[in-house]
C-alpha cells in the first residue's frame, strides 16, 4: 500500500467534537487531544487495523503516533485480539489474586535485567508516584532531583518545568525558575523538589555536590521524551549512575515511554544503566492501561503488610485482562528479531524524512533512532536539552507540518513536545507513503 489519499471530508468529525463540547471539558479527556493542539478540532477515531486508523468521516490515516507509544504490536494485533476475547469469556478482573498476574510478572522479570519483583498499577503516572514513595521510605529523605522538560506524570511534586516555555521565564541555568505546571498545587509541595538543567555533567556533578546528601532520589527519562526525542550525551546516564550512588540518592529510571520499545529491557539494557527503581507504562500494555514499578526486592519488599510498609492499594492493580494481554505482548516481543524489524524500519523512516528537508531545503533535524523520533524546525544541528527546545525549536512551523501531513493521510499529533512511533505493524511501505507525504507537505509550507 503506498500514498493514501488525500483526506477532505470531516463533517463528522467536527460534529461530534461540537456535541463533545456539551458533556466534555473542551470535548475530550485529556488536553492533548483537543482544540488546544488540534487547529480545527480533533479529528474523531473510529477504528484501528495494523498500522492503519479510520476516523467517523472515512478517512484513512497510517498512524505515527499509535497512543503516544502504548501500542506497540499496532491496531488489533490477532494475537492480541484473541487473547482479551478468550480472557474475557472468563471475567474481566476479580480483584483478587490470579495466575495471570504471575504469568505477567515472570515474563516481566525476565526481560528487564534489573527487575527481581515487579509491582502492577494502572498508569505511567502511578508508577512514578509509587516509585518516589519507595526511595523515601528506603532512603529516609524527603527531598528529590527532578530534572527541566521531564514530565513523570501529574502528581502534584512532579508537575514542575514540565512544559516549554520562553527563554527569558526559565531563569539562571545554575538556578532555574520554577515554574509550576498547574494551577491547585499549594506552592509548598515544591520545598522538597531540587530542579536542574539535564544532559549537564557538570551541572549535575554542582547540583549533587550540594545537594546529595539530603535527596532521596534523582528521577529521569533515559531518552527526553517530553521534548519530543531528545538523547543522553555519551556517557551521561552513566555518569549520573556513579554520581547518585556515591551521594546514597536512588536513582529512578522513568521508562514510562521507553521501556519495551528500544530493547526488551528498556533503555536501562540499551544503554547499560542499572538504575535502583525504575517505571513502566505505555508500550507494556500493548493499549491497555498500565503501571509498573520494578527493582531490587530489598527495596520493593517494603510495601509487604507491616506497621511500617510503604502503601499501594489499588482495586484494578493486576487486573486480570491486562494481565493477560502483556503475557502474550512479552511473547510477541521476545520473538527473533522483534527488535531488529523496529529499529529497522524507523531508520528507514528517519533517513527518508531527512532526505526530504535536504532536498527542499528546509531547516529541520530528525532527532532519535529506530522505534521513536522527533522532527525539529531548527537551525541548529541537535537539540540536546530543555533550553535548547525552548529558544531553537519553531514549535508553530511544527504544527502547520503535521497538519498538512494530516491532509495527506498520515495521523500524528500536531504537538512538538511528544514524538513518532514505530510499532511492529509499520512496514516498508508505509515509511515510503509517510516520506512522499512529507516531500508534499514540505511543498505545501512555502
């Protein structure tokens, strides 16, 4: 299958998002999806096949975006499918103790090297807050390194730089402004929040000279994925690793987004990083909702029933469906050359797109490698950190792109903080049909 056509009709979609308004704050659940990103409304998604979406008006998309990472077998994976449809026929979720929550589990620690014990919750946002609660009651500190641009969920600690912003807000690199990411969050749950520049040795190496010694823990992306793809400098996460151990921090490795995409362990075996707690969400559940905290059992053992036990309660915790679908999402992944197949056609993907800006001479970087990445609208050569994203990138330019992909059958969120994606249903050809897009898209920016 090579270029889709051209999408014109969305009647449909613009009325339904105009009934949404009645029952719906700005029509949708979540403000990535709505007005505030998308300049005509969201368009409405009715149906998933492979790489391939379907919105109520008709229209074909081959979808880059895939949940912002979660579906990482792609739409309706047979396996997948017949998976919840057997699971189904003998309940959903009983709250309570099954063998599909172990079968889970075991597939689970056997793929992330540093996983002895693994701990289910619902969302990426409820792994990082467990995993904070965790490093303090191990550590017996309070206070956190959290870095500029990450964004670990919407717990109320974490909701802090999150965000770009202009370059004459961010303040003093040694020193920056902190800049909360929501209003209702009493200014004080910050006091125990340490902020600092990423991908800064020595900036880091200053912060934990003078900090170390009261943080609990330092937390961070492997890959910034808040920024849209933005890699550790060499040697970097490594580096961080020596530096928390010898200050007694723990480090939290967030893999929220990048685990199960760039190896079966996660960033942390890609780069070889052993981090001291580390988070998991998205691509886990293969679109089912998901959380998972995972470490050391000397560690983990704390939420074990006792007076003095870290608490983690959740009536869908485990629950049985989902349970059932990593299971078979950790067989698909641990298939030869499941990995070889992502990393091989976003490449193919990456060098494509960056054909295309050198032909039409336009100022754009590709950034990332295989299973995710992000385009740029900069003159510079890379963007390396949260600064660099606020003052380089034509986030606007971005988004006039990305909708005129959208006009060309290609779906992908018009936002530049988040990122592409390549699940094991993209193939050959739709790489091509993403780079002829892209080469008409270009055209249509003059």
């Amino acid at each position: 299958m090579g270029l889709i056509s051209r999408t014109r009709n969305r009647t449909l979609s613009q009325e339904w998002f105009e009934r949404a308004q009645q029952s719906l704050v700005e029509g949708v659940n979540s403000p990535s999806r709505g007005a505030a990103v998308y300049a005509n409304g969201p368009i409405m998604l009715e149906r998933g096949q492979g790489s391939r979406v379907w919105d109520i008006d008709g229209n074909e998309y081959i979808d880059f975006m895939m949940s912002f990472g979660a579906l990482i077998q792609g739409h309706a994976h047979p396996t997948v499918v017949k998976t919840v449809s057997e699971a189904m026929s003998g309940g959903s979720h009983f709250a309570a103790a099954t063998s599909a929550e172990v079968e889970a589990a075991e597939r689970f620690c056997r793929m992330v090297p540093s996983a002895e014990v693994v701990r289910f919750a619902n969302t990426g946002s409820e792994a990082t807050m467990l995993a904070l609660r965790l490093a303090r009651a191990h550590t017996g500190r309070n206070k956190f390194l959290k870095f500029e641009g990450h964004y670990h969920g919407w717990y109320d600690p974490f909701l802090l730089n999150a965000h770009s912003h202009p370059p004459g807000q961010l303040g003093p690199v040694e020193n920056p402004r902190r800049i909360p990411d929501s209003e209702g969050i009493p200014l004080s749950i910050f006091d125990d929040v340490v902020l600092a520049p990423w991908n800064d040795v020595a900036a880091l190496e200053d912060v934990l000279r003078r900090h170390g010694h009261e943080l609990a823990a330092v937390i961070t992306e492997p890959i910034m994925a808040n920024m849209g793809c933005i890699l550790p400098r060499d040697g970097y996460l490594q580096r961080m690793r020596e530096l928390t151990r010898d200050c007694g921090a723990m480090l939290i490795l967030d893999e929220v987004v990048t685990g199960f995409r760039y190896a079966p362990g996660g960033c942390q075996e890609y780069y070889g990083v052993q981090p001291d707690i580390s988070t998991f969400g998205k691509a886990l559940g293969a679109g089912f909702p998901v959380g998972a905290v995972a470490g050391p059992r000397s560690i983990l053992e704390r939420m074990r029933w006792s007076e003095k036990m870290v608490l983690h309660y959740g009536t869908f915790n485990g629950h049985r469906l989902t349970m059932k679908v990593i299971a078979a999402n950790m067989d698909l992944l641990s298939a030869e050359n499941a990995y070889g197949k992502l990393h091989a056609v976003g490449n193919a993907a990456i060098a494509g797109l960056r054909d295309v800006f050198r032909r039409r001479q336009v100022k754009a970087i590709v950034q990332g490698f295989g299973p995710m990445f992000q385009i740029y609208f900069t003159e510079r050569d890379g963007i390396h950190d949260y600064r660099d994203y606020c003052r380089y990138v034509d986030t606007k330019l971005y988004s006039r792109f990305v909708h005129q992909l959208l006009e060309h059958g290609i779906y992908m969120t018009p936002s530049n903080g988040l990122h592409w994606i390549i699940s094991t249903a993209h193939t050959d050809a739709d790489v091509q049909a993403l780079v002829e897009a892209a080469d008409q898209a270009c055209a249509g920016l003059s």
